[in-house]
C-alpha cells in the first residue's frame, strides 16, 4: 500500500494553476472522435487513468488514436468503422467509459464484453442496460445485467421514450448515443438537468439534438464528421483548489481556463452563496464549452443548504464542498444526494468516516450529511479508499492539519488528476 505523509501549510498558497483537462469531455471526445467520419484532433485532452481506459477500448474497437502528451489524434471511420474486438474491453475505474460505450455498442452487430476494476464491480449498470434492452440490445451480465462483467450484442435499435428515474448525464448520454444509431426519433426526459457535454460535443461533431426544459429529442440514423476539440479545464479538478484558496488563511489562487458549462458550475454558485471570495474572468464564447480564469482568495464563511436541482450539478464537489463547510460558521446541510452512494466509494459514509479522524464534526444521513462548522482539523492516517476525490479532499485538509496527515492510497489520485501534488505543492512555496 502506497503512503503519503502531508503537512499542514505555514506560509498559505499563492500562485498560478493550469486546470488539466476536462475529464468528462476528453473521454467523449475520444467516443466522438471515433465514431466520427475522419480525423479529429484533441487539444489540452486529460492523460489521466480514466481516460486512457477510453482509448485503451476504442483502439481494441479498431480506432487509430495517436498520443503525444496531451494531444490526440483520432482516425475516425463512422459508426460502421468500430469492428469487433479480440480482447474484452477493460474501463479500469471509469463509470462514465462503460455506461457510454453500452450505448455506443448497443447499435453495433457484434460481440463485446466490458469488465471493469473492483469499484466498477459495485456499480449499478442496470440504469443503462435496462432502457437499452428495450431498444433491442442484447445484454447479460452479473445478476440480469446489474453488475460487470457485461456482454452485449447490439444491432438494430428501436427508437426510445423514456422517462428517467435518476439525474444521470451518464446515463442520458448512453441512450442519445444509443439513438443516434436508432430507426426513427428517440426522446429522453431528464429527472433533474445534467452535465449536457454530449449534448454539445454532437452539435460540435455536426449532429442534431433537440433540448426543451428537460426533454431531449434525438433522431436516428446521423452521421458524425470529424471536428477538433480544445478541452477547457475541469471544473472538479478546480474545486479542489477553489476550496484550499478559501478556507487556507492568507491564500491567493488564480486557476486558468477552467470550464464554465452552466451545468457544472453548482460548486461556484454555493461557494458564492457561502461567501467566497471569487473573482471570474469569463473567456469570450469561441469555443463550444465556455472557459475562464478564476481568481479565489481567503475567505469568511457562513453555512448553508445545498439541495435540489443544484445536486446534479455538483455531484463530484460534494467532498470537497464538505470540507469547505467544516470551516464554515454554522451548520450546513446537503440533501438529495443519494447518488454519492453509488459512485466509486459510498461518498456519503467515507466522507464523514474520513474527515471525523481529522476532528470534523460531521454526520451522515440517509441522503447526504449534516456538517457542522468552525472545526479545527488535527492530523492523523487517512484513506482514500480508491476513490480519487476522497484522496484530493484529503490532501486540502491537511493544509488547515495541526499535525501531519498520512494519505494511505494516495495513486487513486491519477484517475483525474496525475499532477496534483506538483501542483499542490508549488502553490505552498
């Protein structure tokens, strides 16, 4: 078991950062890039484990993707160019790989199976292989299809109307790509809006989708070309540093393009609400996903309630937005969050268990947690328990830690964010 030891900072954390890469985006613009007529190159795309697992599947699909750095480039030959592959398709860690590769496959003539690594073992695919089966897809799995490994056997695909029972944009990003590939018009409507950079990414690629409210109406049968993708920077990755900027006293941090997709932006609307001291320069709408440069300083903070239709848009900063809370003033509160316990870890119980070793006073509920503020952090042996934002949060609460924290797991981290700790560390210097 790998360990890291961290220690409090003295000094705050002062300096500039460049966000990496969107996580959400760079894998769907390897799916669209090779579901596309042609060649697509990707810019500022994100190298981190889960995103690779993407290409490591396209390219047992029969895709030609080229890596340099951060750069791809991606021969796509449509739909009818992904070939059956020789090997099982392995997602590693990556929820959003195997959900959307099952709408992707569903409409594909052939063979597949897809494993994952053990947290992907638990994670419910039901949501997905259920409304795909009654496009006409053929799927088995563990348990009817509930858990990996999955099979699939696609081929003609039935158009779908379907009213779905959980906020998921991996899910709804399953069945738009499910029915692109349908006879005929599909119509999805949300539960509560969800990330929409599917939605984006097939306008981007010359598609056609439709969105009123929360009804998505997609036709069958398009055909994708090729087009270049400049990733902005993830905005989950930035709420890590949003966060330390905050609550670490004597602290300026400014964070470059980071992405401002509407959708994603919930962790800036309740540090605002919270009273945050965040300046934003918005970047001019060139490219098909807004970016900025967020400026973030110490802090004053003040409790509050998170609940809502703004969960779905903050899911991932639930940690971390934990943390910020501890050293709020008062108790705040988050609600409608059942879905952290299908994530990589039950986010609800680890967050609470891992924090209460550092001295927070927080407690779990059936469908978030109640955190209560002005906690002063000790220091102790902490755990990301695989789950990479689990192991970020932890690291920021070290920099408040009267003692030093040692991170059991720290590797998880490279799932979204391979530099963290060098860029950890080069704003506390």
């Amino acid at each position: 078991m790998e360990l890291k030891e961290l220690l409090p900072t003295i000094n705050g954390l002062k300096g500039v950062i460049d966000i990496p890469g969107d996580k959400s985006i760079s894998h769907r613009s390897v799916m669209f890039g090779s579901i596309a007529q042609g060649v697509t190159k990707v810019t500022n795309f994100l190298p981190g484990d889960d995103c690779l697992s993407t290409i490591s599947c396209f390219r047992k699909l029969g895709v030609v993707i080229e890596e340099n750095e951060n750069e791809l480039t991606i021969y796509g030959n449509g739909f009818d160019g992904l070939k059956e592959p020789d090997e099982v398709l392995d997602v590693g860690n990556s929820g959003t790989t195997i959900r959307l590769l099952l709408g992707i496959l569903a409409g594909r003539p052939f063979f597949s199976t897809l494993i994952g690594d053990h947290s992907i073992g638990k994670r419910p695919m039901t949501r997905v292989t259920e409304p795909l089966r009654s496009m006409g897809a053929q799927i088995d799995g563990r348990k009817d299809g509930e858990f990996t490994p999955l099979s699939i056997r696609g081929g003609h695909l039935n158009p779908i109307h379907y009213q779905m029972p959980v906020a998921s944009a991996q899910v709804k990003s399953a069945l738009i790509l499910a029915g692109l590939q349908a006879e005929g018009e599909s119509i999805i409507i949300e539960k509560a809006e969800s990330r929409d950079h599917t939605e984006r990414m097939i306008r981007k690629f010359g598609g056609e989708v439709q969105k009123n409210n929360r009804t998505i109406t997609v036709k069958g049968g398009q055909k994708l070309i090729a087009s270049d993708v400049l990733v902005p920077g993830d905005i989950s990755s930035a709420a890590f540093f949003l966060v330390a900027g905050a609550i670490v006293p004597d602290s300026e941090i400014v964070l470059k393009n980071v992405g401002l997709n509407p959708t994603r932006t919930g962790i800036i609307e309740i540090m605002n609400k919270m009273g945050a001291n965040l300046e934003i320069y918005q970047e001019e709408a060139s490219s098909f996903e807004p970016a900025g440069d967020i400026t973030v300083k110490t802090s004053s903070l003040r409790g509050t309630v998170i609940e809502g239709d703004v969960i779905p848009r903050l899911i991932d900063e639930i940690p971390i937005i934990a943390l910020l809370a501890t050293q709020a003033e008062g108790t705040t509160i988050i609600k409608d969050a059942s879905e952290l316990k299908v994530k990589e870890t039950n986010r609800i119980d680890t967050v609470v268990q891992e924090l209460t070793k550092l001295g927070a006073s927080i407690e779990a509920t059936d469908d978030g947690m109640i955190i209560h503020g002005g906690s002063t952090l000790t220091g102790g042996t902490v755990s990301s328990h695989g789950d990479h934002r689990i192991g970020m949060m932890l690291a920021i609460a070290s920099l408040l830690c009267k003692d030093k924290v040692v991170l059991e797991n720290p590797e998880a981290i490279s799932v979204s964010y391979p530099n963290f700790f060098n860029h950890l560390n080069r704003l506390k210097k």
